[in-house]
C-alpha cells in the first residue's frame, strides 16, 4: 500500500507542509502523537510531528524541515507522488484531551512555539478551540521570512504573539523575552504552559517558566530518530526516571525533563562513535525492553 501526496506547499526556503492521504491514521490521531514516513524501499524511517488532520478527507498534515537526505527526497516529491509507509498515530497523546473540559476552560494555558515548533502546537491549539478552551499563543522565530503557521494559528487563538529574535516582526526578542512581557509587565497570568521548539529554547524557556511559577509541558520530538524505542536516540532523563519520548511521550514535564544530557545525546548519536559510547555508557537502559510498534497503516 502507498500513500498519496494530495497537497504540498512550501512554508520558507526549507520547510515544506504535505497533506498525505491516510485515512485510517485521520481517524485515529489526536493531538501531540507522531507518524513515521518511510519515503520507499530503501528510505529510513523518519518520525513527524502530526500538525494537523482531518478525518472527513482522510488526510494527515506534516510539515518538515530539509536537513538530511531523507527529508530532501521528501521534499522533491511532487503533489500526486506517494510515499511507501505512513505509519502512526504513534505516542502518547496530549494529556489535556482526558481532562474535564468544565475544569480546562478554566485554566489560563499558554503555548510557546519556537520555529518548527509552530506546527506540532497548531492541532492542540485547534483542537481545544474546538472543545471550547481559549488559550494564547506565542510564535517565535531567528526572523520574520522563516514564520510558519501565523494565519492558522490566528484563527485558533484567543490571543497571538509573533517575536523575532531580530526584530524583523512582532516584538524585538525571543519567546522567553516575550513570555516575560506578557506576564511582567502586560499582567497577564497564566496556570500552564506547553512549549514545543527546539531544544536549546525549550531549555530555556523551562527557565523561564520556573521563575515565573508556571507548571510546564515540553514535547521532545525533535531528539527522536527511529520512533520506535529500540536506537536509543529518544532516551531521556525526567526527574529520576528514565524515559524513551517516542513510546512514553512526547510530551513531558518540562521542568523535570534533563535537557543538557539529552542535547549531549543528539550530538553524539550523529557518529558511530557517539552511538557505541551511549550504547556501553547505558547498558541495559538503552533502548526501551517492552517498546511495540502501535498505530494502524
């Protein structure tokens, strides 16, 4: 079976949105899970963030960012090209869709998305719009020609913030700065946080969030390579426990969650080398004994 690329457009000069034709995945996905996109026979498994679907259509929206060979293949694939295996929902699904919806709309949530990040926080957004729960929004990126989501994130969102960290668009600064303005010097006040980015902002933006006593979620999906828990890749430090963020998240509490060893990992596991050392250094922690692939083709 392969799966149809029913739509492709170009976000910035490296990331591209693909609406693929999954029915059974619409179906079944929620907000926060994943799918792994294996392009063709000899392609390598690929874990993305689902950034939206739609199960009337029966498709599943990605969006990715060139870096490696795999995602440049993906991206010379045309509309009407098909990819092998779109496998998911994989992982676990945002925890606020089990919550009482009376006690949600309640909270005061904000979402801080950073670069990329912007897509994976688009469904959540969404989706509790739809239920009824009105939260903000903060989107940051380096500079304005690289924003992604801003006209669907706004249709969503009670309120939205754009930053650049050069100024170039909305407020002069990174999210962290922007959090500090809404909250230091706008009043604003908020019971809860969900922050998906890049490491290194998501780090500090847990910072950010601790000093500012708002309880915060982080999604590492970004540190994910095989999607299943067997490469080790995805293992991560959260309080004292050891967790693999493709079969246990990805969402954790961000505050808890060990960013300094799990970007030390992504650095290592790029040689052959680094993955020996994690592998020894680990020993029976390296890869995740119970993981089973899960989701539906």
């Amino acid at each position: 079976m392969s799966y149809k690329i029913v739509n492709k457009k170009k976000l910035n000069e490296v990331v591209y949105l693909m609406d693929i034709e999954a029915p059974r995945v619409a179906k079944s996905a929620k907000p926060g899970q994943f799918i792994i996109v294996v392009i063709d026979e000899k392609g390598e498994r690929m874990p993305l963030t689902i950034a939206d679907f739609n199960a009337e259509k029966g498709t599943v929206t990605i969006v990715f960012q060139v870096v490696g060979d795999s995602s440049k293949k993906l991206g010379k694939l045309e509309k009407g090209d098909s990819i092998k295996d779109f496998v998911g929902p994989l992982g676990q699904p945002s925890e606020f869709i089990h919550a009482d919806l009376e006690e949600l709309k309640k909270k005061k949530i904000i979402f801080i998305a950073g670069g990329v990040g912007a897509a994976p926080v688009y469904p959540q957004v969404k989706w509790l719009n739809e239920h009824g729960v009105e939260v903000d929004v903060i989107i940051g990126a380096r500079s304005k020609d690289i924003i992604i989501f801003e006209d669907e994130m706004k249709k969503v969102a009670k309120n939205l913030y754009m930053c650049t960290d050069d100024g170039t668009y909305g407020f002069y600064g990174n999210v962290t700065m922007m959090l500090d303005d809404l909250v230091l010097n706008q009043g604003k006040e908020y019971d809860e946080a969900i922050v998906i980015g890049p490491m290194i902002m998501m780090k500090f933006a847990c910072m950010a969030t601790k000093k500012l006593n708002i309880p915060t979620i982080v999604s590492l999906n970004t540190i994910m390579v095989d999607g299943t828990g067997m490469c080790g890749a995805c293992r991560v430090s959260v309080g004292d426990e050891i967790k693999f963020a493709c079969v246990d998240g990805p969402e954790f509490d961000g505050w808890l969650v060990n960013f300094d060893e799990a970007m030390k990992r992504q650095t290592m596991f790029k040689t052959e080398e680094g993955r020996k050392a994690l592998r020894n250094k680990d020993g029976d922690t390296h890869t995740n004994p119970n993981c089973k692939i899960g989701g539906k083709h």
